[in-house]
C-alpha cells in the first residue's frame, strides 16, 4: 500500500492569498460560482471551479481503449513507443474537448460534475499505462483531479487559456484551491520519468504537505508473476525507491518539456518560491517525506513476508536491502554529510558496507544490487 508523510513542524508555510474571498472560497463546502473561481485566481469551466474536475478511475482506465492509444509491452513492461500522458493530451484530450470549454474530466461528467477527493502529482512524460497502474493500485477510490484531465489544453478560447484557467499565482490557482478541498494527495512515481525533477511536482508536495494534506507516494510497480522464470513477489521495480539515489533539487527541476526554455508556469513557480521560502526548503521537505515512505516500505507486512519467501533459496537478496540503502543515502542528505557512493570502491569497503546494512535489520541478506 501506498505510504503517507505530512511535514515536520517548524518549516515556513508558502504565502497564500489571505484576502478574506480567497480564504472564505477555498475553504468553502464546495461552492462551485465563478466568483470563487475568481478568487483564486483562475478562469472557470461552464461556471464550475477546479474542485469539481474530478475524473473517476474507471474513466482513466478507459483512456487505454481509444484506438488513438498505443501500448508496446516487452514482458509485460511498457516499452518505448507507447503513449506518455504528454500523447495521450495531444491525440485524445485536446481533439476531445476542442471548443467544448471544459477539460475533459468536465465534459465526461457534464450532466453530473465529480467533486475531487484525492489531488494527483505527476509528470507528462511518464507511460499512460503506468501512470494508470498507480492510480489503481493505490487503493483510492477517487474522483481524481489529474491536471492532464481537469484543465482545458485545446487553448483555442481567448477567455479559457491554460493561463487564464491557472492564474497569476500558482500559490493562489486551482492546484491550491483543490488541495484545500481535499484529504490526500496521490504522487504518481514511475520509472519513465523522475516525478521529483519537476517543478509542478515538487511544487504540489510541498504545497500540500503545509496544508496538512496527506501524501500517499505510489510506485507503478511490475508483476514479476508475468515475467519468464521469476516468481511472483521476487522482482522489486519501486520508482520511489531508485529516484532516491538522485537528491531533491528544486531549482534545477523544469515545467513542461525539459529541452524548451522555461514556461510561464515556471517563471511564475520560482518567482513565487524565491520571493518567499527558497528551494532549499521544499528540497528538504521533499526528502523527509521520501524518507519515510522508504522507512514505512522497508518494514511492511509485505517485505516482511517477501524477505521469508526469499530466505528460503539460496543465494536470494533480502528485498528490504535496497531499502535500507536509499534509507541511509537520504540520512546522510539529511544530516548534510557528503554524499556516499552509490557502490563501495573495493573488497574490504564491500564487506563493511554490507555487515551493516545487515546489522540494521535482524535477518538480512544483502546482494550484490543494492537498487
């Protein structure tokens, strides 16, 4: 199951509106007026704010039936060449709702708008499939806001741009609103794309982490039942986990596509932080809140009972082990101390390293892939 972080005490809170309309809309019981879309901020969709585009995860799901999707698999691995969700927008969301004037979670759910209950984080150049995967497997029952769904891409109304729509501060815009509106924030991690170079990402934890929403971490993980000659529980693909060995760097992460010159979005984002916070601060509430999830997944029921399942072949890596790893590399981050090597540099160093890890945890076996 997805694990939940929520911030230490003592970091600084981002400067939201404090007008009295924004304060008072925000934190209403669901009004959906413009005049409380304007508030924020930010335009609205046929009269409805960003916290009824909410998307249900069966309508997610059924993204991957439009035969404009694509789905390349190689042992059950989403391969190169299928659909990320920056396609996904591009051949179905935006020749969808072209014209429409809602996004297309709205235009699903017109007659009946879905009120979000869990705020997703993610990046665009992640596979569909994956992304998907996380949704499901987290457990949340939804409505979903996903900013590729929720917000209207086609950009052919005047009145209705992605700049209009998001406002002139991302601390006072429908990502803020909606996190006022809601009790979880679900962050999407998979292997294609690194969730923690990103702006918006980094951006939205942290944001939701001063609300005192919670923050579920989820991995896409593979099925290793459906690989040839690996056994059910023995493969660990944990995103989460191997995006670690990288520090959080908020001011090196980018909006939109990483080889173009930075958007608006992000022009506004880091004016925002460096005119309150600084990056360094959401660098280390990012971290803490990675850190447990690492300390909450290393002693799970089920690396529990996957570490038994393995103890009984030889020569099988303690699945924990990994965990314990990244454990220490975010520590040491933490602690300010110099950044310790991804892989020790000779024999002796090898066993040092290895006898303790294995002395963190009674019963550990530590292999030779440590992520």
């Amino acid at each position: 199951p997805p694990t939940t972080s929520r911030l230490p005490l003592g970091l600084p809170a981002p400067a939201y509106c404090s007008s009295p309309a924004c304060l008072a809309s925000s934190m209403g019981s669901g009004c959906t007026k413009e005049s409380t879309v304007q508030a924020q901020g930010g335009a609205s969709q046929k009269g409805y704010g960003p916290h009824m585009w909410g998307i249900s995860l069966q309508q997610l799901l059924d993204v991957e039936k439009d035969k404009r999707y694509v789905l390349k698999t190689v042992m059950n691995l989403t391969d190169e060449g299928s659909s990320t969700m920056r396609d996904v927008v591009k051949q179905i969301v935006e020749p969808e709702t072209k014209t429409k004037g809602m996004g297309y979670a709205l235009m699903l759910n017109e007659s009946k708008p879905l009120k979000v209950s869990v705020m997703v984080s993610h990046a665009w150049d992640e596979y569909y499939r994956d992304f998907a995967n996380c949704i499901a497997q987290s457990g949340l029952p939804g409505p979903f806001w996903v900013c590729a769904h929720a917000i209207y891409q086609p950009e052919d109304l005047p009145e209705l741009t992605i700049k209009k729509q998001l406002g002139d501060d991302p601390a006072c815009g429908p990502f803020a609103m909606v996190l006022r509106h809601v009790d979880v924030m679900l962050c999407a991690a998979t292997q294609a794309c690194n969730i923690y170079t990103r702006m918006w990402c980094v951006f939205e934890m942290y944001t939701a982490l001063q609300l005192g929403v919670t923050v579920k971490m989820q991995g896409s993980a593979i099925g290793g039942c459906a690989m040839p000659g690996i056994s059910a529980g023995e493969l660990i693909n944990d995103p989460v986990k191997d995006t670690c060995r990288k520090a959080v760097d908020t001011k090196s992460a980018r909006c939109g596509h990483p080889s173009l010159p930075p958007n608006d979005d992000e022009l506004k984002i880091r004016a925002s932080i460096e005119s309150t916070i600084g990056y360094a601060v959401i660098d280390r509430a990012v971290e803490e809140a990675r850190l447990k999830y690492l300390q909450e997944k290393r002693d799970s029921k089920e690396l529990e009972e996957r570490a038994a399942m393995m103890a009984m072949r030889r020569g099988r890596e303690d699945p924990r082990a990994p965990y314990q790893v990244a454990i220490k590399l975010v520590e040491k981050r933490l602690a300010g101390e110099e950044e310790p090597h991804e892989g020790p540099d000779s024999d002796e160093e090898d066993a040092r390293f290895k006898a303790e890890l294995e002395a963190a945890i009674p019963g550990l076996t530590v292999g030779k892939k440590l992520f």
